[in-house]
C-alpha cells in the first residue's frame, strides 16, 4: 500500500483532450439514461481510421465477433452507430465506484470512471496502478454542476475519457486481468483508492478485444 502511495505522489497530472464529466446525482439517473451516454458532448479527437466494421470482418474475426457479441447489449443511437454495453454493467450507469469500458462498431472507445459516496468526491482524474506501471488517465476540468440531495443521501460522479492515455489504461488492463489493479480517484481535495474487481476487469478485456476486431 506505501508502494502505491509513493509511486502516485510522484506521478504527473497531464492536462488533456477527449473527455466527458458529468456529477449525477442518484434520481438523475433516469434522466441522464436517455442518452445512454453517447450524445455527450466530447472534446478531442477519437481514433476512427482503418476500421472496418462487423460487415468487413474476415471469416476467422467474425467468429471471435459472434462469441464475444453474447457478452454484450447492443444499441444504436440517433445516428445509426451500434453501440456495445457489456452485460457487467448493461445500458444503465455503472453502480458503485470503478471502472467500465463502452464502445461502437464505429471506433470509439471510451474509459469510464464512476464513484459513489456519501460526501462528493469531485474527481477530476484517475490514476491507475499494475505492478510498478502507473497511468494516468486524461485530467478534466471540474464542471460546476447542481447537486441536489438525493433521497439515499448518496453522491454519483461519472466521467467518460476518450484520449490516447485512456485507451491506454484500458489496454494496460485488459492485458493484466491476472494481476491486482488498483485506482486512484483524484478529486480536489482528496482521493479513493480501490482495488478493481475480476467481473470488471473481465469485462474491460472484453471490450478492448471486441474494440480491437473494428480495427483492420
């Protein structure tokens, strides 16, 4: 635990692009839902070249297509792009706090980072540690956004990440399902720390291979 404590003192807050934050509290939900998170506005740009779309897959990634596409709740939004939603989290916003994938036939590819608590966190940021290799995800600016009190009394925060280094947490991931992966939410005053769960990181790899087979 000091370890991981050392390692993301030191690491760098690097300000950067392709990002959606939004502060929600529980009874907003329903609301936010019709939107199932894809007409938010993103800042940056989001790595759409070379991809080829379940139509123009080969035989052999098609099958993989077939396989993977079971553990997922397929979507399209107002401009006919599918989006895919694994079944650990489904259409609705993640529970709790961790981490979620989402993603379209399109290329997109979302982090997702969600927390829950009593007291608002106000996280801007995410780190993520595997081993001694420490990430940091995209730093959001803080929208300020009305918080009204919610009848659990509890606080939602939900970001959607779509830089690079995002994609790259993801990768780091979903390459180390095997391993003890913890995360850092960084707010303004204060952080959480959490060990991701196996059903999450599972999921996670999940999505970054049904990712992977949009690419040519």
């Amino acid at each position: 635990m000091k370890l991981f404590l050392t390692i993301f003192s030191i690491t760098s807050l690097v300000i950067g692009v392709g990002v959606y934050h939004s502060f929600l509290e529980k009874r907003d939900l329903e609301a936010y839902l019709a939107d199932k998170c894809k007409k938010a506005e993103v800042v940056g740009e989001i790595e759409t070249a070379d991809l080829v779309g379940v139509s123009g897959l080969e035989e052999e990634k098609l099958e993989i297509y077939e396989v993977l596409k079971e553990k997922f709740i397929q979507d399209k939004d107002d401009e006919a792009s599918i989006w895919y939603y694994h079944k650990r989290w489904g259409l609705k916003l993640p529970k709790g706090t961790g981490l979620a994938a989402h993603l379209n036939e399109n290329g997109e590819l979302y982090l997702v980072s969600h927390y829950t608590g009593a007291q608002s966190l106000d996280h801007t940021q995410i780190l993520v540690r595997v081993g001694d290799q420490v990430i940091d995800s995209t730093l959001v600016p803080r929208v300020a956004t009305p918080r009204l009190a919610a009848q659990s009394g509890e606080k939602y925060e939900f970001i959607r990440y779509g830089g690079e280094k995002d994609r790259q947490i993801l990768q780091l991931i979903a390459e180390n399902t095997d391993k003890e992966i913890w995360v850092r939410f960084l707010g303004d005053s204060s952080f959480e720390d959490m060990v991701l769960d196996e059903e999450s990181k599972t999921a996670i790899r999940e999505s970054v291979e049904m990712y992977q087979l949009f690419k040519s």
